[in-house]
C-alpha cells in the first residue's frame, strides 16, 4: 500500500436537504453514511482519512463522527473556508457559497503526502467501491482513477436526477456528459432526450490522484478566480478539472467499476431510503450492529 487516504468532503451547506446531512443518522445505532465510507476504508486498506469541513460545526463534527474511530484509522481534520484564496484575490462581500470541490481538496494539500480517494461525504458508495480503488494503487502512486458505477444503480425513486455519463476507450476516460433528469419510468430508463439500457458508466464524484493533483488545482484556480471569482454562486469543480487535463493530454483516468448500488440523500424524503438499505444491509451481515 500506497500510505493511501480517504479524503472526505464534508463542508457542503446541505441547503436542499434542510440541515447538515452529514450529522444525520441513518444507520441502526445512529451512525451518518461517512461512517460508512470510514469503516469500509478502514476495511479496504486505507491508512488515512482527511475531512475537509466547516470551522463553524467542527466541534459537532468530532463528537458526532471523527471521535468515535480516531483510534482505528489516522484521522485529520482540514477546514475549507471563502478566504482560502490566493493573496491577491478580493473575495466579494456577496459570495456565501463555497468555492467547489476542486478547491475543497486543494484545501487538503499539507494533509497528504501520497495517492487518495476523494468522495463526497453524503453518498453511500458500498465496500467493493473502496477495495477496487485500494487494489488499484497497491502498484501504482501517481495515476489518477474513477470508481465509475452502473446508472441503473444510481437512480432514485423520487423523480429525475443528474449523472456524468461517461465516455471511454480501453478503459481510459475521454469525457464526462453531464446528462439531466434520468428517470425510470414505465420500464424504461430515460431523460429527456435519450433512452438508456442501464449498463451505461457514471461518475459519481468518487476520484483517485496522486499528489501532482494539487499543482493542477492551485495554478487553475487563480486562473478561475480571475475569470470567474467575482460571480456569486461559481464553482470550481474537480471533473471540469479532470476534464481538462484529459483534453490537453495532461494527465489520463483509469476508469474502475464498482458493481455496488450507490445511494445519496439530496432532499429530505431520500432518508428514508438510505435508512432502509442500509438495515438490509446490516440484516445481511455486509456490516456490523454497530461499526465502531
């Protein structure tokens, strides 16, 4: 191994959803879907975990999460904040928002030193997600990767929803569509425009890099705030940078593939969902009582 790290982001304002969604409880002795991905970590391999947060509920974060496994894994906690931003840059007194992904894991940088898996801190992503990408860098340090899932294992039950659709050759990513309001319904899946057979590969924000990933992101956040900055709710996302590494030849993206159903909570009557899978999960011996 790699010293290989889980980098969570967990900083997201939840706004949708009503309320932090990453303390909530789901499992059946109140644990949050990141004690999910920690534990399956922790099971997988990984050495480390990183959780890039909010100053303002890191306290809550700790006792709630973090507390309960610091003894099981490496933990560290990095705080992802609007004035983390180059010196000669003037964040606007109107930008609320956070700056994106692709900022949130440039924030992370003093905290690896090796490959890591960046996720999102309220999606379920399932074990074999996590030991497809542990297997993956048992030989390799400094190539970047995508745990890719089947779309139709990544449909919700509550109307349409947004997935990257990915395109690849020889299992090297060329792009990802980002594609709207996927549906299924009348025993077709389907958006607006197109019918899926459901086998097709999606990203759903579960990436692996090398540390040379943080020179990409500081040179072209500059280059973002510069263009973008001064816009109110503009993101710096991680696949739009992807997507331009792979377009200038920079950089390649293995594309794994995790058999697993992926599910998420976006809106308030997805918990209901998540919690229900997650006790048949448990009810099926894929995960303990009581994880830690």
């Amino acid at each position: 191994m790699n010293n290989l790290s889980l980098l969570v982001m967990a900083a997201g304002m939840g706004s949708r959803y009503g309320g932090l969604k990453q303390l909530d409880s789901f499992g059946p002795n109140n644990e949050t879907i990141i004690d999910y991905s920690v534990y399956d970590a922790i099971e997988s391999g990984f050495e480390k975990v990183v959780f890039i947060i909010r100053e303002e509920f890191s306290e809550d974060f700790k006792t709630k999460i973090s507390d309960k496994f610091k003894d099981r894994i490496n933990v560290e906690h990095v705080y992802q904040s609007l004035d983390q931003v180059p010196k000669s840059f003037l964040v606007p007194n109107s930008r609320i928002k956070p700056w994106g992904t692709g900022h949130a894991i440039l924030c992370a940088k003093k905290a690896i030193s090796g490959p890591f898996i960046a996720i999102n801190g309220d999606d379920f992503y399932g074990r074999q997600s996590f030991q497809v990408a542990s297997n993956f860098y048992q030989n390799e340090e400094n190539k970047f990767c995508m745990v890719s899932f089947k779309l139709e294992n990544t449909l919700s039950e509550f109307g349409g929803v947004s997935r990257g659709v990915c395109n690849s050759f020889n299992r090297q990513l060329v792009s990802v569509e980002e594609t709207h309001n996927i549906e299924k319904k009348d025993g077709e899946i389907r958006s607006n425009e197109k019918i899926f057979h459901g086998d097709q590969l999606v990203s759903m924000n579960m990436w692996g890099f090398g540390i040379q990933v943080f020179s990409y992101l500081e040179e072209r956040f500059k280059h973002f705030l510069n263009e973008y900055g001064n816009e109110e709710k503009s993101e710096f996302l991680i696949p739009n940078v992807v997507s331009d590494l792979i377009k200038e030849g920079v950089e390649s993206v293995d594309v794994l593939t995790s058999s697993e159903k992926w599910f998420g909570v976006t809106f308030p009557e997805d918990k209901k969902n998540v919690s229900e899978s997650i006790l048949k999960l448990t009810s099926n011996g894929v995960y303990p009582e009581k994880l830690f």
